[in-house]
C-alpha cells in the first residue's frame, strides 16, 4: 500500500469518533450513525488517494455521513417519523447544496463520550471490544473479524447486537460524573487492555502477535490519555503498552518462533518506546496515586532498563508485585510473583507458591501456570517432570507459536543429544 493509502487511513481513524460523536449529539441515533460515519470513511478511503484531501477533512465526512443518514432514513418508509424528525434537525441547504468540505468542524471532542458508549457496562467485554475498534477505532467490520479470527458474519452479529443493546437501554452520548464516571473510565482502561494483550500474544491462530491490535490500542489509549490527562492509571497503562510493546521485534525467531524473555536480543528492543515508557512512568508515580497498571509500567521499566536479563533486578520486581497483590486477588498476578520469588529466593520457593495456586480454578489448568512448574522443575534439574509439564502445558494452549515453544523444551530434555 502506498504512503497516500497509510496518510489517509491514519487519518480517517484519527477523525472517526469526531465525526461519529457530531452524528450523535445532532441525530441522537448511536446505531444508524455510526453506519452512516462507516459509509462515510468508505466514500473517502476511496476518493482522498485520488483527488487529495478536501479542505476540511473532517467536514466532508460530517456532511457525507450526514447526507448518507438522511439518505437511509428516506428509505425507510415505516420510519417516516424519524425522517421528519431528521428534516426538522437538519437544514435542506446543509443537505444539498453546501460542498462536503465547507461546513465549519465543531471544536467539540465527544470521543471521551464515546469511549464510554462503547464500554457500556450492559454489554460483554467481547462486545465492548469489538464496538470500541469499529466506532473510535474506525476499524471496519472486516477487520476486526480478521484480528480476532472469527468470520466477519459473526463480528458483524456481535457489533449489531451491541449496537442494539445500546439503543434499548437509551444510553446517551454523555460524560458519566462521579464514582460512575470513575468505574465507566475503568471498564475503558480494562477494554483498551484486553485489546493490547490480544495484540501482543493471541489467544489463537499461528502467529504470536497481531500488531494491528496492540498499535490500535496503543493509538486509543494515547487519546484517551490526551482525554484524561490528569489521570494516573491512563497514564500508567500507556506506559505499560509501550514498555511492553517495545519488546515485540525481539519476541519471534526468523522463522516465528516464540522467544522467551531471557533470550531474546535486547538489541532488537525499541528503545525509542521504552524511553517514552519510563520517562511516562517517572513522571507518573511521584504524583501519589499509584495503581495497578503504574505498578505494572514499573515491573516493565525493570525489566526493559536491564542490559542483559541477569542484570534484572529481581527484589526490585518482587517488592512491585508485593505491592500489585494489594490490590486485591489476581491469579496472573500472583503467578508473576511466583516466578520472581523463584528468581530472589530459588526455584524450589518459587514451586511452593505455584502449588498453591492449583487449588485457583482459573488457574488450576492453565498452560501458564503448568509452563511456569515445567521451568522451575528443569532449574531443579527434575527433567523428566518437567518435560511432562511442557507437554501438558503445550496441549493446553490455543496459540501455535506456544505449543511449538513448549513442544520444543520438552523435546529437549527428553532428547538431550
């Protein structure tokens, strides 16, 4: 693809929730607009390479959308109420004869507002997810179906379905105040998580990665940061996105092979990122309002400042997790701690904790915790156990590059030659 098509496509993302948020709060309809914005960013993914970009970027795909909308609704004949309520809100001369890049943009940003429509607590994270890429994401349906490797029949179900969740509980383009805004900004933070991490290592499919995810998610929570600046935990998950996500060009093999930490070529690492991620994280932590994903971004910064993984400093990343389990119960948390305890106080007090923890039904069979028992047994010098973890750890995961790794370690020890 050309640089024109990525310039116009960085673009089109960048204004998608502008536009969709300016549809709303004149239309009111979340579902029918957010079509119309969708059909509006098709017309211009189309034309803006070929004709260049119209004065006004934004207004044209305001006045598109608009007219594509007001077009739709026409159509509808057993809609005939919601038309004439459109004619009454919208002026004929907007309509026809003002050129699509005329229209003065409002200065008003509803993409926070957004971000909280998308993320309505009645619908399911997957649904939260997959409403979120498409409406402030500007992803089309099509390729959130290819992200998350399912048929784009079943995304286009599972957007629609959210899309009419929202419709029927009437929720509103609106800034929720309060302990209500707070939990609303945290169920964003949660969604904007979830599509990093399925970014960073899928859940299925042969690749480790899908790098479109993570950027998006990196691209989201920048803006949300821009949008809540004086949030702490914003700021501490975009510094853990890029703590992490600088890791990404050392984490497959030529041949896509998973590396683990420890091996990977810290030379490869992007330390660009991770510049930004510890100069984020410093700043964030002194201001007092420390939580889990700046403890997080602080576990990263250690891991990503060490010139070689025995530099780590592993009582510096114990003490973090000691402080991260404060925050209440979290199997991952405790299996991370798990493994730092086996690095400061050896392998066999690391195995202790995984014991423990097999009695956590979300954790009792997961390839993680069984991938972590097989390491430390091989540090142990139990080879032959842990070669019986790896391969129960291996049939347990969805993602090929995994299975493989974990295959091949167990491989290894049972054919040392």
């Amino acid at each position: 693809m050309s640089t024109a098509h990525h310039d116009v496509e960085d673009l089109l993302r960048e204004l998608a929730p502008q536009v969709l948020g300016t549809l709303v709060r004149r239309y009111g309809a979340f579902d029918t607009c957010e079509d119309a914005v969708q059909e509006s960013l098709l017309a211009a993914a189309l034309q803006w390479p070929e004709t260049g970009l119209p004065n006004s970027p934004q207004s044209w795909l305001v006045t598109v959308a608009s007219r594509k909308l007001v077009d739709q609704v026409r159509s509808e004949t057993a809609r005939r109420r919601r038309e004439d309520a459109l004619a009454l809100a919208t002026p004929q001369s907007a309509l026809l004869a003002c050129a699509a890049d005329d229209m003065p943009a409002s200065d008003r940003d509803d993409s926070l507002a957004l971000l909280f429509l998308c993320c309505h607590p009645l619908l399911s994270a997957p649904s939260q997810i997959a409403l979120t890429l498409r409406a402030v994401g500007g992803l089309t349906t099509a390729q959130i179906a290819a992200a998350f490797l399912v048929p784009e029949a079943t995304m286009a179900q599972r957007i629609s379905r959210a899309k009419q969740a929202i419709k029927t509980a009437g929720a509103t383009l609106s800034l929720p105040e309060g302990s209500d805004g707070a939990e609303r900004l945290a169920a964003v933070r949660h969604v904007l998580y979830l599509i990093f991490n399925e970014g960073y290592t899928t859940t299925g499919g042969t690749d480790l990665t899908a790098p479109e995810l993570s950027a998006e998610a990196i691209r989201l929570t920048r803006l949300l940061q821009r949008l809540a600046p004086e949030d702490t935990e914003t700021a501490g998950l975009l510094a853990l996105m890029l703590l992490t996500d600088a890791r990404r060009p050392a984490r497959t093999g030529p041949h896509g092979e998973m590396v683990p930490l420890a091996e990977q070529d810290r030379g490869r690492w992007d330390r660009g990122l991770i510049a930004e991620g510890v100069d984020l994280i410093s700043r964030t932590l002194p201001r007092g309002q420390v939580g889990p994903y700046q403890l997080q971004a602080a576990i990263a910064a250690v891991h990503d400042e060490a010139a070689h993984a025995e530099a780590t400093d592993w009582p510096q990343i114990l003490a973090l997790y000691d402080l991260l389990e404060q925050f209440g119960p979290n199997p991952m948390v405790s299996l991370n701690r798990a493994i730092a305890v086996a690095m400061v106080q050896g392998p066999a007090a690391g195995l202790d904790l995984l014991a423990k923890l097999e009695s956590d039904k979300r954790l009792a069979h997961h390839h993680r915790l069984l991938a972590a028992r097989a390491h430390l047994l091989e540090e142990l010098g139990q080879h032959q156990a842990a070669a019986r973890a790896y391969r129960e750890a291996a049939a347990r995961t969805a993602s090929a590059p995994e299975r493989r790794h974990l295959t091949h370690r167990a491989n290894r020890l049972e054919n040392p030659a």
